[in-house]
C-alpha cells in the first residue's frame, strides 16, 4: 500500500489560508517528517474604548505647555485657569452636528504650593552602641511565643527592627507567623544644628512634602523662603513653591451637556 504526501506548497497553501494569525508559514519534507516554520502577524493591540470626555484643570494654574492628541483646545499659553475649567474638549463638531470623542492630551502648567516647617536646634537622639542581639517569635492569632534568643541581658535603651512573615497553604493565609526580631543597644545622644544646617534640612524636608503631593514627572521650578525665625530654641520656615505639572483629568461627557 502506498499514501500520497501532499506537496510542500499545497500544505502550504493550506496552512496560510486556514490560520490567519501567520504571515508566512516554511514546508520542508525530510524523510516522513514535515519541518513547518511560522512568522506570526504582528498585529498592533486594539485600544480600549475610552467614552467621550473632556480633560479639566485639577487645580488653579498658568497654562505652560499644551499638548493635544484628541480633542479641541480651549485654552492657550499663558492661560490662567480654576480648579474645573475645561482645558481640552471632547466636542470637536459644530454646534448644531456634535461629534464626541475622549480627548486625550497633557497640560503642563504652573501651581503654587506654601509649606511650613520646624526644626530643634538642639534635640535628643538614639545613638547605636553597636551591641544587639536577636529574637525569633513564633505567632498564633494573638499569641507570641519566644523560640530562639530570648536569654542575655536586657538593654537600658533600646532600638527595635522587626521583619514578621506569615504562612500559606492551598493559597490560604494561616493564622501563624514568624517573627525575628533585631534588638539593638541605644544610648541617648544630643544632636545640635546651627541655623544654617537646620535651614538646609528644613528644605529638604519641605520639598519632599511638596513633591510628595503631585505626580512624579512633576517638577519644581522655583523656591523661596518667604517666613523665617528662631522661636523656643527652633527653626521656624515657610517656603514658597511654584512647580511645573500635569492639570488635565478627565471627566466625562453627559448627552445633554
């Protein structure tokens, strides 16, 4: 008995038009054994619909940059707008033949920020001795049982570093931890700043406040300390912020508006 292979271009041919993810498909006959090669389609990944909606200011600003990708631009450069202002529509036809699409785009623009901040001049600390010792726990609910490195002396002063791990079964969370526990020697330290040194942490801290409260590619163009004095043995500052960041979110387009 013999069997008729089909030809490489027919298996072929039958391959490209019956799968329509492949752009080309490679037939090799080696002995009785088809080799097949398959380049996939590259096809660009379907956007998820957005509903109409325009983009408006999150807070009062000056329009910097405007960058528009879907939309019609209401405001401009230079623009002072408040808290709900529409910077970019998403009505992009006439007035009496709306067309509504999600508009999409970045506004940069100038805000303002003012922030306070105290710092002791002279303060009390924990400074490490270098001795310590550790701790192992085991956890049931509420329970806390020491197993490990409970004996030794007990320091005066301490400082406490505590990792605790729970247990998994089936992908269940059980009621048992464990915990070790670093117990470091502390004594206790004065930690003195001069006026200037306590102005420059008082800065630091300050900024890290302000860029604590906007999004990360958010940047600060400008800052000045518009308050400063000693009072009680601290340094009292208010800094003044302008900061460069995105305005725009979106809010959605109700039929009717």
């Amino acid at each position: 008995m013999q069997f008729a292979l089909k030809s490489t271009e027919s298996i072929q041919k039958t391959l490209t038009d019956r799968m329509n993810n492949i752009t080309w498909v490679g037939v090799e006959l080696k002995g009785t054994t088809y080799h097949l090669t398959v380049v996939e389609k590259n096809e660009p990944e379907k956007e998820e619909y957005v509903s109409p909606r325009h983009l408006v200011a999150k807070k009062k600003a000056v329009i910097q940059r405007l960058v528009v990708d879907e939309g019609l631009a209401i405001v401009k450069l230079n623009d002072y707008v408040k808290k709900g202002d529409i910077l970019v529509s998403g009505n992009i036809g006439a007035e009496d033949k709306p067309q509504l699409v999600a508009a999409k785009g970045v506004v940069l623009a100038e805000t303002w920020y003012t922030t306070e901040a105290e710092l002791p001049l002279k303060s009390e600390i924990d400074v490490l001795t270098g001795e310590n010792k550790t701790m192992y726990r085991i956890g049931w609910k509420d329970t806390s049982i020491p197993i490990w490195g409970f004996w030794g002396k007990d320091y005066q002063r301490e400082t406490v570093e505590k990792n605790t791990s729970s247990f998994h079964f089936l992908g269940m969370e059980l009621p048992i931890t464990f915990t070790k526990q670093v117990i470091h020697e502390s004594e206790l330290g004065i930690k003195t700043y001069t006026k200037k040194e306590a102005k420059d942490v008082l800065f630091k801290l300050a900024r890290e406040d302000v860029l604590s409260k906007v999004s990360d590619d958010a940047t600060i163009k400008k800052e000045k300390i518009l308050h400063e004095r000693v009072e009680n043995g601290k340094v009292k500052v208010t800094i003044y912020y302008q900061v460069i960041e995105d305005i725009a979110i979106a809010q959605p387009i109700v039929q009717g508006d």
